[in-house]
C-alpha cells in the first residue's frame, strides 16, 4: 500500500531539544492510552478460530481451487501471531539499556508493518471464499498507513532522502526514547526549506493500540464472512432438514 504524506498535518514548530519534563508528560500520556483502551481479545484466539472454520468442507472446497492460497493464509497465520508476540514483549520491556531500547524500537516498527502485510494478504489469500472490502474497509486501509509512514521513515529508510517534490532525512532522537511503552522524536532534516531540525513526535503506544484494534476488526469480519458460508452451504441445510 502507498503512504501518502501527512507531513502537513503532524509536523511541529522547529525544536532543538526535548526537556525532560516533556518526556515525562509524554511518557504519562503513552501509558494513560494503554490503561484507557484496555487489550483487545488476544489475536492468537481468532486466528485459531479462522483456522478452525477453514478446515470446514464448505470453506476449505472454495479455498482448494487455489492451493497457493491454502499456503498463504497458513503463512499470514502464523506471522499474525508471531508479530503479536513480539509487539506485546515490546510493551512489557523495562529496559534500561540506550541500545537495548533502539532495538526493541526498531523491532516494534518493523513488526507493526509485517503484521500489517500479513493482514491484508490474510483476506486476500481468502478471495475465494470473502469479500476483501467488506472485511478490509478502505477506511481500515488507511488506518494503517500511519505506522508505515513513521517505520519507512524511522527505520526503513531514513537517509535515502526521497519524499515526493522535497528531499528529506529522518532519524530518532536519542534523548526522545523513554521506557516503554512510550514515544519518541523522529528529527527531521530538510536543508533546502530550513536550516534546522524540524521535529515530529511518534507516540508508540498510540500507535499499537490503534493497529491491534484494526487487526482485531478485520479478523472478526473474516470470521463472520467464513460463518456466513457455512450457514448458506447445502450441506448445512441439508443436515438441518434432515434433524427436522
């Protein structure tokens, strides 16, 4: 999926450094959203429900036509759990360690984004058997794109400088990085339109929460699409008539 550019809409005013008192506020702030939007069902007890109706004849006949997908939603499957794992060790860690905190930083980035892939090719691996808007909105699409944006830029590709008409570099401020779950500081470097750094403030924690929300969402519409199938099949009418 392309990320368009926020940039318009979250850049601040031009900060050279970050007082610690603004990193305590932000550090409150992170874990206020945590306690406020509690975790959602954890995504390993939908991805064993999906399994399970997949394996259902009706489901699994229609998913039989395309062996490629069979394999695929197995893969996004797995990954899905896997990259839950990782980002819920991220939210526990109370590292105290600079580097260990850059790692774990650079792990929950990359790992909201793999999460992220494996969502998407999950419903399209089920193309056969659900509809991808209907479980994949557009306005869930875009939700997305937000943690993608800031992992391209903090961690993905931050000196490759391309950003549309404007070349721009990225990096994490050292002093941002607070205990997790937190926030941190993507610094931004654009020579042409200003001499100085600008700052853009990432909240992590906002940023987990709102993507297990969305995953949570899409699983269950899957769910209830791969349910539907199974109440319209012949085979499940068939043996209700005959329970009758």
């Amino acid at each position: 999926m392309e990320a368009d550019d926020p940039t318009p809409q979250i850049r601040t005013a031009v900060v050279a450094t970050t007082s610690s008192a603004t990193r305590q506020r932000a550090e409150t702030v992170s874990l206020l959203i945590v306690r406020r939007y509690p975790r959602p069902m954890p995504i390993k007890e939908l991805t064993d429900e999906i399994n399970s109706l997949r394996h259902e004849e009706a489901i699994s006949e229609r998913l039989a036509e395309s062996a490629e997908a069979v394999v695929q939603a197995t893969a996004c499957i797995e990954v899905l759990e896997d990259t839950d794992l990782a980002i819920a060790s991220y939210r526990a860690s109370s590292s105290s360690d600079q580097g260990a905190r850059y790692l774990a930083l650079y792990g929950v980035l990359q790992a909201l984004q793999t999460q992220e892939d494996a969502l998407e090719h999950l419903v399209r691996a089920f193309d056969k058997a659900v509809d991808f808007r209907t479980c994949f909105p557009t306005q869930e699409e875009k939700s997305l794109k937000d943690a993608l944006i800031v992992r391209h830029r903090a961690v993905g590709h931050p000196t490759k400088g391309e950003c549309k008409n404007r070349l721009r570099y990225y990096g994490i401020s050292r002093l941002s990085i607070v205990r997790l779950p937190g926030s941190f500081d993507l610094i931004e470097w654009d020579k042409v339109h200003s001499p100085e750094a600008g700052v853009i403030p990432v909240s992590v924690a906002d940023t987990i929460v709102a993507q297990t929300r969305t995953v949570e969402g899409v699983l269950r519409r899957v769910i209830e699409s791969l349910r539907g199938l199974l109440v319209a099949s012949p085979d499940t009418d068939d043996s209700q008539q005959g329970s009758s």
